[in-house]
C-alpha cells in the first residue's frame, strides 16, 4: 500500500473539506469479497464491511490497491453510500510513473467519493470534483476543487453533520 496517497488524500480531506483524518492500522485483504470470475472485489461488499464497522466515527473513507468493481460496472475508481457513512476508493487504476499524477487522481477521488457520503451528487460543470468519471482522461481534466455549487452543498452539509458549538 502506498502510504504517502493515503498522507495525500487524508491532508486534502482536510484541507479542502475541513475534516480531521484519522488514519487506521493495514486491514488484511478481504477475501468474502473477491470475485474469483472478473479477479477483481466487489467494491459494495467492501463499503458495507467499513459502514458496519465505522463505530462513533461519521465518515470513514478506506484506501485499496486492488481492482474494484460494482455488480453492474466492469471497474470503478471508487464507490460509497450516497449520503451514508463509508466510501472506498481504488489506486489500481490510477497509477502513473509520475508519483504526483497518481496522487491528485486518489485525492480527486477521495473527494469525490467523500461528497457523495455528505449526499452531493454527481455534478454537471464539467471541471467540478464531483462530476462523474468513468476514464483517466475524464478524471485528469476534473479539477482538485468542487464548483461553487457543490461547494456552498458541502458547507451547508458539514455543517448538519458538525453543527457548530452553541
């Protein structure tokens, strides 16, 4: 596991969406949920796992290098619950030979599939963080920003998760 994306997407989780980053020990690979005939793991399976077990913790956003896929998708960089407690992204199939490329496509998902644990959908402006990206090359044209909508969302949305103290 590469440690420094995990430093990457912890530190834009908080620089961008205000949000404490609390990174936890290595989890062995989860097996009840690889998917022997496309050799890849069922990403739902993984998200539930980590909403199961989140405990006291509102969002919890797991980091993998292995091959995710959805049931009806043959891949995905990433997947969470809209509006729930737990999301999981993919470094698989964002590596590059250039490190920093790598990194600010696993904090751009980090984003993403964070936005959509405060219930922000996908977006239509074309470079927001939560538009939605199927490729390298939609996912490298996508800013490391939310656009003024999404981001007055993610304020007012923080904001009900994390009321300020009375």
């Amino acid at each position: 596991m590469d440690k420094v994306a995990i430093l990457v997407v912890a530190a834009h989780l908080q620089a961008l969406m205000g949000l404490n980053a609390h990174i936890f020990p290595r989890e062995p690979l989860p097996e009840y949920a690889y998917q022997h005939g496309r050799r890849q793991y069922d990403a739902l399976k993984i998200v539930n796992t980590l909403a199961s077990h989140a405990g006291p913790v509102p969002l919890t956003l797991g980091i993998t290098q292995c091959d995710i896929c959805t049931p009806i998708l043959t891949f995905v960089f990433g997947e969470s619950q809209l509006g729930g407690r737990a999301a999981l992204i993919s470094l698989h199939r964002i590596m590059h030979q250039r490190t920093e490329i790598m990194y600010t496509r696993a904090a751009k998902i980090g984003l993403h599939e964070v936005g959509h644990l405060l219930g922000i959908g996908h977006c239509r402006s074309l470079g927001c963080v939560m538009h939605f990206s199927d490729n390298l090359e939609k996912l490298d044209l996508m800013e490391l920003a939310f656009c003024y909508a999404c981001n007055v969302e993610r304020s007012r949305r923080l904001r009900q998760l994390f009321p300020p103290p009375a």
